[in-house]
C-alpha cells in the first residue's frame, strides 16, 4: 500500500498556485493573511535566482540575455505584491498591516542587491554604450535607455561603502513610509463625529443618508455620522449651518498625523526627509529635488517653480478677492466674526449661489455613481470603441467591488476593469488607480487588470449613491487612469501603461474630466435619481456657468501644496527639523492666506511620504494640467469632443504608447507643437486675474 501524498506549500496556498478563475484572476475568495509571507519568501527567492543566471551569464551581454531577462524575470514577486498591496491600501485589517511592516522591509532587501549589483549594471552599462550599434526598434531602445537610467539612479555605480549605506537608507525609508500610511489610516479609522437631530442643520437629505450609511459601516446602526474621508468631511464644510460643528470637523481633518499620540507623522517625516537628502548626495546630486526632477518633463526644481509661481499669484489674487466677498457677506448677514478656514466652503457655497444661482446640492440628485459609471465607459467607446460588460463570476475583495470585461473595437478580449467605489474603515482615504497585471507582449498577449478605487459615500437604505461634481470629476480622473492601464499596446512590462514620467502620467487621466463636464455627456447621463428625468437644461446652463466659480480658492490650496512639497525637498533637511515652524514659515513666505489651509498638511501628505512615488513632484498635476487643458483643445478645434481623427491619435499617441516614447514626442505626435501654457490658466478662468497680476 502507497504512502499518501503529502500537499505541497504551493498546492495549499492560492498564491503559489496557477489560478482557474476566469481570466485567471486573483483568487481573493481563497486568499487569507497567512498566505502572504510564504509566498512572498518563494517569490523572493525565485526571482533572486533568475537575476544570479543572468548576471553569472557567461555568455557575452546581448539585448536578449540581458534586459529581456530582467523583462521575464519576477513574474511570481509581480503577482504576489499586486494582490497584497491592493489589500493594503483598499480593504486592510490589523493582520495585514502587521504583515506590510515586514514586506516593506523585506520587499527593501530583496531590491538593493539587484538594483546596485556591479556585475549585473556592467552588462546593461555595456549595451547601453553601444547602444547605436545593436539594432534595437525604438521600443527595446527606450527601455534599455529607461533600464539603464533606473539602475544607475539607484546607485548601481557607487562605491561598495556607498552601495551599504544606501541599501541601509532604502530599508529605513521603506519602514518609515509604510509608518507614514499606518498611521494616517488610523487617525482616520479613530474619529468621527455623531450628529444627532440638532446638528443637522443645512444637511441636504443626500448627506445625512450618506452619513447614515457611515454609521452602518461601523455598525452603529440607525445614526448618522461624519468621517474623515474626504467625501464626507468637504460636503459638511459646504452645507452644515452649524459653525461649532464645521470648526470641530476642520480641525479633526487638518490635523490628521498631528495629533501628538501614537500615529502622530512629525518625527517620521523628519527621519524621512533625512535619508532622502542623504541618498540624493550619495548619487550626487545637491538635494533630493534635483535627483528627483532630473528623471521627469521638468527637469529642474527652478522648471517646476516657476510653473507654479506663475500660477500661484493670479490664484492668490482672485482667492483674496473672494474672501472679500464673502467677509462682505457675513456682515451682511449680522455675522460678528472673521472668515475662518471652516467657513470657506459654506460661504462659498452661499456666494455661488448669489452669483451663478447653483449650489452642488442642486446637481447632487442628477449625479448618481451608476450613471457616471456609464458616462465615463460610453465616453470611452465613442472615442476608442472598446465596451465594457459587468461579470459576476469573477472573485474580488470585498462585496462592493464590481468587475466588467472590456472588449476592443475586434470584440476580442481586452482587459478587466475592477471599480471599488464606496468608503469603508479598511479603506485608505483618497482615490487611486493601480493594476493587478500589466498588459505586455513579450511571451504572448497578456491582458491587464486595472482597478479604480474611490471613497464616495454610499447611500443608506437601497438608495442610490449621490455624486458631487468633485466627486463626478475624480470619477472620470481615476477612469482616465485606468484606460491608460486598459488601452496599453506595448511589448515590454516595464514600459506598460502608467509606467512614464510622473509629470506625464497625469495628463490621461486630467485630459478625460474634460468629457465628465460637457453638455453633450451631461444630458445623457445626468438623471434624478427618483424620477428619471434628464438634467435641465437652466440647472446645465448654471452648472457650467459655476465651473470656474472658487477656482482661485482650489488653486492656492493645490500650488501651495506643491511648493511646500518643493521646499521639503530643496532646503536642507536640518531645516524641517519642527514640521509645524518649516510649514508656517514657507507659507508666510508665499503670502498664503490664513483663511485657507494646504490641500494636505505634511502630516498627512501620502502623495509624497507614504511613499516616494510623488516626492518632489506633487507639481505634476498642474504640469500636466497644462498638457490636458491644451489637448482638449485639438477636439474643440475638431467641431466634436469625440473627433475619430483627433480620437485615434490620442489612443496611438497618449493612451497605447505607455512608456515606449518619450512624453514630449508622444504629445507633439498627438498635438502637432507643445502644449501652449495659457490653456491652463484660461481652463481655470485666472487669464485675465494673471494678466492683471
């Protein structure tokens, strides 16, 4: 009689096996915490032997044994990291955090010896020297050129002395990042705030509903409560009458990672700023901006300044001229008090209201989740004809996710789209696109799995989730995202979708809230969610007309940001020592108007300390901005925003190259000529403030 079989780790754990899920696709129905460390140490060392063969090759370096190697190389730690990290940021719980401390850490050993491996750099060093002569398409040349751009910024050519410390700073970086996010996220977890009948005041019926179905989150059945998401928190800034109450609120969100208890984000930040300022003079740059800005469109922290510099003073301007008004208005109504920063929106709201007659509650009842949803995917078969129909078959992790398949104009298979639209207590704030795998060619088609993640407010009792315009904007934004993940048409991985500059990466995504706020798609699309009836056209008229109302407010709160952003990054990291007095003093230095705070304090500021992905380059939104705001243009030259012609350039030029051209001869390509810096200004209605600046 046979001995029975023993099971094998990679039989027991869904992460080590292949999956027979539709489109073979995470199996999250089977995933538990516990899969994730053993797959990971597999995965780990699976890929450090596929990088040991092609550095120990002893055959001479060519462009196949060498970079599509590394292309083929880590397919397992891919697949692995994508599912866990998706779990990390949109549906965590304290398991999966405590694993994440030591991913991070892992995750940082694992990279440094591959990305500052002498033997390893040689081989691409060498190609990339004789680059011209290896006749490479111009694909395989930029990703050499991109290959040998990453390993030679991470130090692959320092000095063994240098290489230890710098692998000692990409660990503790990697820890104090995923701290950053920790305890951002549990800040945000720990308050809120009940309103009872009495607080209630202003609230339009979509609110409190959405506050009701909070409270369910958090199983406090039967209240209503405010968050700190920020679907929840800016909507009672605008509409509650109760001033104590949007104080209490204000403070509770501006304070996030300040709070001097255990997730307090003011020592790590130093820490944080330290070792970036350190690394960036080991590889020998004079600051960590430098470093930075020199792989992206702008390639300088002056080129950045004076984009947002040249911003900055009309918004100022035209902020300062608001504030006026609505001061002019608290008088008017009997108020004794100065404007605060809790009031800005709801007098803002109240001055909208005077001058457009709109106010976001009017639209609010036309703007439903389901209906943008569908805005948003015809937009993209009128321009590109791919489709989109909703599977139920395919497992993902958490009920609310919901999952289409997205067809090419052939009816072939293209991709799947997966929406997480509603916030949740394991949930970070904030909105995002990320993959679960990356379209590529290199050994066959392989389809990509894109997913949008939201924080909207869910409605309570069956009824409809209800939008915002803001809401609807960031809706179409992470769309656009997602169809440069979707519509992707490159060989190597590397180069796949969203894999390009920071400050290029932006631009899909801004360019495609153009479409969310046309007439065209708002007639459409925009219906009362009890009735059905269509948007009128007088509350279109006025929502249009209200579009560039508040923009000098937005405005500074961006750009303020973004130069606090640059300033962390270019003055000597001695100099943020006090988080709080380095904060002050930059934003007296820019005339800041107290009445308005920065869109994210540093404490809270994920964009650049969760991580290093936006670090010194929190400008890229309005860089791109400048590109989006001069793209939409071609369509509106066209006489049609969904122009075939225009429509086939944008999908070869922007959304299918990926990062297999460089971002400036990719928008020529689309554009004709670079972008003209105005159509920025002119988009936000600050020409003529700048004119007069």
């Amino acid at each position: 009689m046979s001995e029975p079989r023993q099971t094998t780790d990679s039989e027991i754990n869904p992460l080590l096996r292949a999956w027979v899920t539709p489109f073979a696709t995470p199996p999250f129905d089977e995933i538990r915490p516990e899969h994730f460390l053993p797959a990971f140490e597999q995965a780990f060392a699976d890929h450090s032997a596929e990088i040991a063969a092609i550095t120990n090759d002893p055959a001479a370096a060519d462009f196949a044994n060498t970079i599509t190697a590394l292309e083929r190389s880590g397919k397992l730690l891919s697949k692995v990291a994508a599912v866990f990290y998706d779990l990390v940021s949109a549906h965590s719980n304290p398991a999966i955090l405590e694993i994440d401390k030591e991913v991070s850490l892992r995750m940082a050993r694992h990279w440094n010896p591959i990305m500052m491996n002498a033997v390893l750099f040689g081989r691409i060093a060498h190609l990339h020297e004789n680059r011209a002569n290896l006749g490479l398409s111009p694909e395989q040349l930029r990703l050499l050129e991109r290959t040998y751009t990453r390993f030679h910024r991470s130090g692959a050519g320092l000095s063994e002395e240098a290489k230890t410390r710098m692998a000692e700073i990409n660990e503790k970086l990697a820890q104090l990042g995923t701290s950053f996010s920790h305890h951002l996220l549990g800040d945000e977890q720990e308050w809120f705030m009940e309103l009872g009948e009495a607080d209630r005041q202003g609230l339009p019926e979509s609110f409190v509903a959405a506050a009701k179905a909070a409270a369910e989150e958090r199983g406090m059945e039967g209240k209503a409560i405010v968050t700190l998401s920020r679907s929840s928190t800016e909507p009672f800034l605008k509409s509650s009458a109760r001033r104590d109450l949007r104080e209490k609120v204000y403070k509770a969100f501006t304070a996030r990672g300040d709070n001097g208890n255990a997730n307090d984000n003011n020592g790590t930040i130093v820490e944080i700023l330290k070792l970036r300022e350190e690394s960036a003079k080991l590889l020998g740059y004079p600051t960590f901006a430098a470093y930075r800005l020199e792989d992206s469109m702008a390639k300088t922290p002056d080129a950045v300044r004076s984009l947002l510099e040249r911003v900055w003073k009309p918004a100022r301007a035209r902020a300062l001229a608001d504030r006026d008004e609505m001061q002019a208005l608290i008088t008017e109504e009997g108020g004794n008090f100065q404007l605060a920063p809790w009031d800005w929106r709801f007098y803002a709201e109240k001055l909208r209201l005077q001058r457009a007659n709109f106010d976001d509650a009017a639209i609010k009842p036309y703007l439903t989740l389901d209906q943008m949803i569908a805005a948003a995917f015809d937009c993209a078969t009128r321009l590109f004809g791919i489709t989109f129909e909703e599977r139920k078959d395919v497992p993902a992790w958490h009920p609310d996710v919901r999952v289409w398949e997205v067809k090419g104009p052939d009816g072939k298979h293209k991709a799947l789209f997966y929406g997480d639209y509603y916030a949740r207590p394991s949930k970070r704030s904030g909105a995002w696109m990320t993959s679960l795998r990356d379209q590529q060619k290199l050994d066959g088609e392989i389809a990509p799995l894109i997913i949008n993640v939201c924080n909207f407010s869910k409605g309570a009792g069956g009824e409809p989730s209800l939008l915002s315009p803001d809401d609807a904007r960031t809706l179409f934004h992470e769309f656009g995202h997602g169809l440069h993940g979707m519509l992707s048409n490159v060989t190597y991985p590397s180069l796949s979708g969203t894999s390009v500059f920071t400050d290029f990466v932006e631009l899909p995504s801004q360019l495609y809230e153009h479409w969310q706020e046309r007439p065209e798609v708002l007639q459409k699309f925009a219906r009362h969610y009890q009735t059905g009836e269509p948007l009128p056209d007088d509350l279109l008229q006025r929502f249009l007309a209200a579009r560039k109302f508040n923009q000098g407010f937005a405005t500074v709160e961006f750009v303020s940001s973004a130069l606090v952003d640059l300033e962390f990054h270019t003055q000597p990291a001695e100099a943020a020592q006090d988080v709080r007095a380095f904060e002050r003093r930059e934003l007296e230095k820019i005339g800041m108007p107290e009445e308005i705070s920065l869109r994210h304090r540093p404490t809270q500021f994920g964009h650049i300390f969760s991580g290093d992905h936006y670090a010194a380059g929190y400008y890229s939104y309005m860089w791109s901005e400048v590109m989006d705001a001069d793209a939409f243009g071609a369509f509106e030259e066209a006489g049609d925003i969904f122009d075939p012609a225009v429509a086939k350039r944008l999908h070869d030029d922007i959304y299918a190259s990926g990062g297999s051209v460089d971002p400036e001869a990719a928008y020529e390509a689309f554009r004709g000529r670079p972008p003209e810096p105005d159509a920025l200004l002119r988009r936000r209605g600050l020409l003529d403030s700048a004119k007069a600046a």
